[in-house]
C-alpha cells in the first residue's frame, strides 16, 4: 500500500478564537491545499484511495479541498491522527474489507515526522502543505520512502501534470 502524508496548510495563529482545535486556514493555506489537492492527481498509483485526517479544522479544511479533487473510497476524521497514534491507525487499516491502494493521511507535526521514521527509518523534516509518499509491502512491515515534497516542487509538478 501507498502512504501519503501531508501536512496540514497554513492555518491561524494558535490564540485564535476557539483554540487549537478550531485553528481555520489562512489564505495562503487555503491556496496550498488545493495545490497539494491537484497534485496527488499526478502522485497517486490507480486504484482505490482511503483519506483519513484528523478531526482538528486546520486538517478538515485540508482534506476538503482533496475531497473535492478525488474519487475517494474512503474519507473519514480519525483521533488518533491528532494524538499521533500510528498503531491505532494502523489497526483501523487492518480492519477495513478491502486495502485501498493508497492512503491518504492528513495531520501535524511533529507526528509526521515520527511517523515517516518508524515507517521507513528516515528522519525529515515536514512542513505546511508538504506530501510525503511511502510504499510498503505488507501491513507493519518497513516502508520505503518515494519522495518528500514541498509546496515548490508540487506546484512544478501541476504545472507539468
């Protein structure tokens, strides 16, 4: 299966009204989004593809704007992406029928980061609106990092697509 991890775009200062949970995108954020949305039209193997994201607003706004770029098999907030629980997701990909061809995962730092090294043994950094493509064979198993891509190469990679 494909991973695809992505950072949430750039959303409000943390002391905006509602807290953490309710930080919205910024301008600028909204713009990444859908650039990070036409891009995994390029990115993204054939076959079925699951998002999952967490429930915070800054990730929901995120994965609206994929929602509306793709077919999705699968689109569902999940907690643990906000806790940074990579072995409940896992264990929720486990239960699933039918393995998407690719997942899609929407979150935040420094999550991401932990999660690209335990997958694959890879330490980078992660950030806004960044797309980080993982494949590996068989659930649990070591993963191989593809490709790391900021906002500069996706919107090189649009403009090509």
């Amino acid at each position: 299966m494909d991973i695809l991890l992505i950072r949430h775009a750039e959303a409000e200062d943390a002391r905006a009204p509602g807290g953490d949970r309710e930080r919205a995108l910024t301008e600028r954020g909204r713009r990444d989004a859908a650039l990070v949305a036409a891009s995994l039209r390029v990115l993204l193997p054939t076959g079925p593809v699951g998002l999952w994201y967490s429930p915070l607003r800054r990730t929901r706004e995120t994965a609206e704007y994929i929602q509306q770029a793709l077919p999705l098999e699968v689109s569902e907030p999940h907690e643990a992406i906000a806790e940074g629980d990579l072995e409940a997701l896992e264990h929720h990909w486990e239960g699933l029928g039918r393995q998407p061809a690719a997942a899609i995962v929407v979150g935040h730092q420094p999550h991401l980061a932990r999660w690209i090294e335990t997958l694959t043994g890879t330490l980078v950094g992660v950030p806004k609106a960044s797309v980080t493509c993982l494949r590996r064979a068989g659930a649990r198993q070591r993963g191989e990092l593809l490709a790391h891509l900021r906002t500069e190469v996706l919107e090189r990679l649009c403009r090509r697509g």
